[in-house]
C-alpha cells in the first residue's frame, strides 16, 4: 500500500490497496453526495488492514479536521463488541451460554425470569426492552441501580417467544451480568483485554483526556425518537420512549462520563476492523488468540430469528451479533456484526475472511439501508472479488 492524499477537496486521506480503489472512490462520494462530514473507513482481509481512510471535518462548523486518529461515538455497533466480551469467556470456560442468568445474578429470576439463558439475555429475547416505570436518560448512567430495576422487573412479553431490540437496556444487563461472571466490568475488560494489549482506540465513554480527538455529532432536527408517531406497541413505546434518546447526547459530558455498554462506545473504523478481522479469520490478532473457533461458532448461531418487536423489521440474533439478514451486510449469509444509529457499522465475513468497518459523526435518518453503508459494503464485495 502507498500513502495517498485523496481528493484534496473533501480532505480524505489514508492509505487503500490497489485492489480497493474503488472503495476509496465510494467513500469520497460519501462526501462529495451522501452528506458525510468526518468520517473513518476500514477493511481487513486475511488478517492485512487493505483499507485505511478518513476525511473530513470533526465538527459541524469545518474548523476541526479529522485526524488518523479521532474517535467518535459508534451507538450500537459497541454492541458487536460486547458480545465478543461475552464469546471470550465461553470460549475461556467461565460461562455458557446455555446458563441460566440467574446463576450468576439471583435477583435477576424476579417477575418469572429465571429460566432466561444467557443466550437469550443476548438476542434480545428477555423482555426487557426498556424500564417499565418511568423514566430518564440520567437513569442509565448509574448502571448498579438500573440493573437493579431491571432485575425486580416483569418481562414486556413472554421471554423466549419473540426478539425485541433491547436498544439501552441491554448494556445494563450485559454489563451487570458479566461483572458478576468475571469480576469487572465490561469497560475494564475492554481495556484490559482489547484496547490496551492491542493498540486499539475502543473505550466504553471517553476520558477526559482524549476530548482532542473526539468527533463531534451531528444530526438533523428530525432523528429524535421523541418525533416518533403514536401508533407503537406496547414494547416499542418502553423502548423508544422510556427513555427517550436524544441523538446528540454524545455531546455532552454527562454521557462520556459514564459507560453504557449498549451505546456509547467510542472508537474508528482501524480500530473495529482490526479486531473483528481476527474474528474473520483465525480468531488471533497480532499473532495472539483472541477467541477459538468453537465459542465463535457459538456466538454466531442464529438463536432467534422473525419481525423483531421493537423495530419491526426481520432480524436474526446470535448471542449478541445481528446476523445477515435481507443482505444488510453484503451477499454472504455467514456475514455477521452490528449497526449503530445513524450510520456506523462493522461487519465480518468468515468466509471472505474480511471485516469492514465505518464510523462517522454526522447521523443518517435510516433505520437499516442508510445509502452510505450500502455502498461501502457492496464496494468491498466488488473488490475482494
């Protein structure tokens, strides 16, 4: 690969294989015809990071460029690293999915959820969207007590019988769960584990310290679940309601503060493209395992699979990755990963043995489909042909 300083205009750079060039192209007319202002994107293939590019601006007003290094808060696609977490300690011995969650959590078994798996908990299949008092988003940053709440409470539906995404909640869950399997939190085996024997930027919230390269968010006045119409059920009301979830809570400090497992992740495409790529191939970054080939293989088994209950559209969980479904992430049925709002995702292909991974600060109003991701990941496809 040869460093590249790539259409002046939108301030792009970085590095591509030749192979990718027209990645590269794509991801300049994200810029140049899809609204992006800072960005990252990145890909892997037998374990070679192929493409590294980013461009743009940090921030709405174009005073910040952004840098090889800058972070941004990725929403859920922290989720597709939560459930490698949970993947690492099956694949370690310490936990099976089969296990009931209230085997490590006690309290948990209230309101009849005592047979929930942990596999279950993961796919969303516990019913436990959101809370089912009320409500504010200041809730979720003591993620003790939250769990607490959920733990006491009834189920929104009859756990097993159907999925509905657990959008928040299923940070507190995952994060109160593993603490009482492993010993730490999900942020600190995050850090521990992850980020800092690798070198990845991937922090649950952010300190204060690394404010410099934070991206600022954007999005426009109507991608609030606040606007949301009135005809939802029961369960999509919990969760998109109650709280609701204001798409410019990564600005403030409040949210960085804290670590919300589900949603606030912060990090760059290098750094997620790099990590699930060991996934891609044999489970080993750096020449050092990561996770094994059977507790992989379990992660990724389709556990539940329909219309989801709360976003209303077909979804295929495993335990804790979304599944390809509908050609979300490319052609290949065995691709896997997770999207976050408003536009960032990482997917893995086993079989292509690739990874793909974008991050960027200004939010598209897209529920799935968002123009910018459909074209990097059919360019990838072309490409690695």
């Amino acid at each position: 690969m040869a460093e590249q300083d790539l259409l002046a205009r939108t301030a792009i750079h970085g590095v591509a294989d030749s192979a990718f060039a027209h990645v590269t192209d794509v991801f300049a007319e994200n810029f140049s015809a899809r609204g992006d202002v800072g960005a990252s994107l990145a890909i892997v293939r037998d374990g070679a990071l192929v493409v590294d590019l980013w461009g743009g601006s940090l921030d709405a007003a174009g005073t910040r460029p952004w840098t090889r290094n800058a972070v941004v808060n990725v929403w859920s696609t922290t989720k597709a690293v939560n459930a490698l977490c949970f993947a690492m300690l099956v694949d370690r011995g310490q936990a099976s999915y089969a296990d009931p969650v209230a085997r490590w959590w006690p309290e948990f078994a209230a309101g009849g959820k005592g047979d929930i798996t942990i596999a279950q908990l993961l796919s969303h299949q516990a019913g436990l969207c959101s809370f089912a008092e009320p409500a504010v988003i200041e809730d979720y940053y003591d993620q003790p007590s939250a769990a607490a709440r959920f733990a006491a409470q009834t189920p929104f539906w009859p756990p097993g019988s159907r999925s509905g995404y657990h959008a928040i909640s299923i940070g507190t869950l995952a994060n109160e769960l593993f603490h009482r399997i492993e010993g730490r939190t999900l942020g600190t085996f995050i850090a521990e584990e992850l980020a800092g024997p690798f070198g990845l930027d991937l922090t649950l919230g952010l300190p204060v310290s690394e404010e410099a390269r934070r991206a600022e968010m954007i999005a426009p006045p109507e991608l609030t679940t606040s606007n949301m119409t009135t005809d939802l059920n029961p369960s999509q009301v919990a969760a998109y309601l109650n709280p609701v979830v204001e798409p410019l809570l990564p600005n403030t400090a409040a949210w960085r503060a804290c670590e919300i497992p589900s949603a606030n992740g912060f990090s760059n495409a290098r750094s997620l493209a790099r990590l699930f790529g060991a996934l891609a191939a044999d489970g080993a970054l750096d020449g050092r395992r990561i996770i094994g080939r059977t507790a992989l293989a379990e992660a990724t088994t389709e556990r539940i699979a329909g219309v989801d209950e709360v976003l209303g559209v077909p979804a295929r969980w495993g335990a804790g990755f979304l599944l390809n479904t509908d050609g979300l992430y490319g052609p290949e049925e065995q691709a896997y990963g997770h999207s976050g709002w408003g536009g960032s995702f990482v997917v893995v292909d086993p079989r292509q043995r690739m990874s793909i991974a974008y991050t960027m600060n200004r939010m598209g109003t897209d529920l799935i489909g968002d123009p910018r991701d459909v074209a990097i990941i059919a360019a990838a496809y072309e490409s690695s042909r």
